[in-house]
C-alpha cells in the first residue's frame, strides 16, 4: 500500500498533470542478470507499456518519456538498431490500444537522420490519434534539450528577419511557443530511475520548476507501484515557484 492508498477521495490532491520519465537502467538491468542489452530494452518496453496503463487509470494527463537522445547515436551501430526494431513493433503492436484508450501521442525531437520508415511510423501515430482527448504521451525520440532550444532561436530569428516579431517583445512565452511542446504545460514532476541524478538534456527549458523524484531502481522493474511511489512523494511537497511561504499566491500545496 502507498501513500496515495491512505487518502479519502475528499482529501486526496490531484496528481500532478504532466509527469516526464528519464528510462534509464536497461543495460545495467540485463548486465546484473547475464543478458544482452537487448533483453534489457525488450523488458523497458515492457515497463513502458506498464506505465502508460497505470498513467491512464491514475488521471495522468500528460506522460513525457525519453525514449532516444540524439546522443544516443554514439552507442554502437548494433544496439542503435535494436533500438529502432524495438520502436518499431512498439508502435505497430500498440498504436491500436492507445488509440482505443483514447490516447494522444506526440512526438518530438528532429526528424533530422531518422530512416524514411521510422519517420511515416511516427507521423502514422501522431495522425491517428491527434483527435484524442486522453491521456496525451509526448514521445521524446531522436531528441536533445539544447537541439530543442537552438531550433526554437532559430525560428524566432527568422520572424525578426521576416518582421514578423518584433526583438523587443520576445519574453518566456515566445520562447516556449516555439519549443517542441509548445501548447503543452510544463512538467510538474521529473522521475528517474536507476539511481542517476541529471537531466541528461531532457526538457531543459521546461523544468524549470518542475520536483524531481530519483528511484534506485533500473527502468526495466518500473511499475504502478512505483509510479505510485514517486507521485506521494510529489504530493509531500511544497511548490513555491521561486516565491517564500509568507508568499500565498505563489504557493501550491500538495500535501497529503
């Protein structure tokens, strides 16, 4: 039982609205038990499709997952290719029941590099479900933080140039029109697992401030429980936005 377990549905707070995933560990989980990495990326796949399910049924609107890094390519050309198979056959054994569950997917991150087939799969998901009103899971593939940001500047630099925009009324919100989630809200809770502490190029603009949750356990052995797990900890913490406690409009209480 976890702490959510404890709450009345009239003194339970809402989940957070957008929950972004950093799925780390699949090497170190097929490692410690004598396997080849691949095993490991079949059972995240596994995992991933445990926590979409368990995103659904907690009201979760928004699930970010970073499924490949644009770093990810110096990885060797083998493992790079079970990675793309294992993308693959997620989509094509499995757009059908998200998009039965009313799920959104989108996708970000550059198209730039990407074979001919990967690229139709993709546009094949987000087309297919654009019109669902579910959950939305925002895929992170062939995607990096800083590429995202740089893309962004470059947009908005062709509007200067254009006369489009003027340079004295970019602000925040410019910036984050032009991102990749743009229309999305930012992520109020970060998880990652296998014990690492970084963002490793995820999100930089949009977790700003967002509450992190590190798990010590490797991507592969994700569950409901520990998502659940993560979300009470979210929920035992104080939001503040940058502001004081005497501050109230700028706190946000989660607390249980």
């Amino acid at each position: 039982m976890t702490d959510l377990d404890h709450a009345t549905p009239n003194d339970r707070p809402a989940v957070p609205a957008h929950v972004g995933i950093i799925m780390d560990g699949n090497g170190r989980w097929a490692a410690a038990r004598g396997l080849p990495r691949i095993e490991g990326h079949r059972r995240g796949v596994e995992a991933l499709r445990r926590t979409i399910r368990a995103a659904i049924e907690l009201n979760i609107r928004y699930l970010t997952v970073y499924s490949f890094s644009t770093e990810n390519w110096s990885r060797p050309a083998a493992e790079v290719a079970d990675l793309m198979f294992l993308i693959k056959r997620f989509i094509r054994n499995d757009l059908a029941e998200l998009h039965q569950h009313d799920v959104r997917v989108k996708i970000i991150g550059t198209r730039d590099g990407l074979k001919p087939d990967i690229v139709g799969m993709l546009d094949e998901a987000q087309d297919l479900t654009h019109r669902n009103r579910g959950l939305t899971l925002v895929v992170a593939f062939n995607y990096g933080g800083r590429q995202e940001l740089a893309a962004a500047v470059r947009r908005i630099a062709e509007r200067v140039l254009a006369g489009e925009l003027a340079p004295h009324s970019i602000s925040t919100e410019t910036v984050a029109d032009h991102l990749d989630t743009a229309g999305i809200p930012d992520p109020d809770l970060i998880i990652r697992t296998s014990g690492e502490q970084r963002l490793s190029n995820f999100l930089m603009w949009q977790t700003a401030y967002a509450e992190f949750v590190f798990q010590p356990g490797h991507w592969p052995d994700f569950d409901r429980c520990a998502l659940e797990s993560a979300l009470a900890a979210y929920m035992g913490r104080e939001r503040r936005f940058g502001g004081t406690t005497a501050e109230g409009p700028l706190k946000v209480k989660t607390a249980l």
